[in-house]
C-alpha cells in the first residue's frame, strides 16, 4: 500500500525560490502542456523559472530512445515511460536521480536528494543497466520569464509544496497530480467540483 510521507515543513525552502518545489496545476488549468501537471521546479530566481513535467507520458518507452541513439540495451527497465517534460527544447533529454557516487559530466545538485543530469553518458549507463537505481526520463522542458510564474501563481493556476522523492520515483506517473495534493492536504477532486467548468 502507497503511504504518504509526513506532511512537509514548508519552511524548508530556499526564501523567495521555488526551486525543488512541486508545482500543481489547479483543475481550472485550461493549457493542455500544464492541465493536470506537477512540474518539479529546478531553477528559480528573479529572471525565471525551469522545470519538468513529471507526469504526462509522451507515448515513448526509454528502449525507444536507446534505440535511437543506437545504444546496445541491458536494462530490464528500458520499458519506462519517457515523460514530456514540457514544451520548450522537446529534442533536449534530462534525467532527474537521487544522488549516487556516480559522476556524469554534466549534473546538477537541486537538493540534497535530487540530481538532474542532462549529458548523454547518463542514458548509456542506463541502457547498460549500470545507472541509477530510480531516475525519471523527460524530453523538453517547461520554462517562465521573471516574475510570470510568480503572476500565475498569485492567479491561483498553480498550488506549491516541497518537492517529495517519494512521489518522484516511486508514485505511478497517473498518481502523481493526486499525490502531490495529498501530500500538501488538498483533495484537488473536492477543488474540480466546485470549481465549475469555464
């Protein structure tokens, strides 16, 4: 049974940053990259934001793109889901991982549990099966100017709470927009229908 962690001590983020935060759109969301999204944020300052959604599939398995990159595939879990992460630089591949002893050449520390690799070598390990142990795969990203994700959030499109590991690697991709409200204690069902519908 899927147990929620303890609810997050919201004060545990870098002041004025959403940077390894979760970003849930509200019901109401009416852009089809975002409706029903998290986005794990991974970068957040006065000039904008970046982020990946971690939940809408693109239709792909990770074996697909280690095919194409023509990569000899020892991995039983070539069969996950290649997420699209958002609409800005689709062709680009990131790889968000726990921290392990392993080194890429081009990672990233967004927290003191969560990397994002974004250099190929981290899908040849994969596909050889050596890499991390749970990672989530994403092509394209989703991206605001200064001060737009922050307007949108004072619009009500976007709830935030701390983001989870245990949501990231571990919830099933169709549980993860229900999840990250839960953990934050909002029953979104309860938001959508009485929401209205525009």
């Amino acid at each position: 049974m899927d147990t929620l962690p303890p609810r997050p001590n919201l004060n545990t983020f870098e002041l004025g940053s959403l940077r390894n935060q979760f970003l849930i759109a509200m019901p109401g969301m009416s852009d089809p990259h975002f409706a029903h999204s998290v986005t794990y944020i991974c970068e957040h300052n006065a000039d904008g934001a970046m982020g990946l959604i971690i939940n809408h599939p693109l239709g792909l398995a990770l074996s697909d793109i280690f095919e194409q990159l023509e990569l000899t595939e020892n991995n039983p879990s070539g069969h996950a889901q290649v997420l699209a992460g958002g609409p800005v630089s689709t062709e680009r591949g990131f790889v968000l991982h726990p921290h392990t002893t392993q080194q890429w050449q081009s990672t990233a520390e967004l927290s003191t549990e969560i990397c994002l690799t974004t250099s190929g070598d981290i899908l040849k390990s994969l596909a050889e099966g050596t890499g991390p142990a749970h990672y989530l795969v994403a092509l394209g990203y989703a991206g605001w100017g200064g001060d737009q994700l922050e307007q949108e959030i004072a619009d009500n499109a976007w709830l935030t709470v701390p983001a989870n590991p245990q949501i990231l690697f571990h919830t099933p991709v169709e549980q993860r927009w229900s999840a990250a409200a839960r953990y934050l204690g909002i029953d979104l069902n309860l938001i959508s229908s009485t929401a209205g519908h525009a």
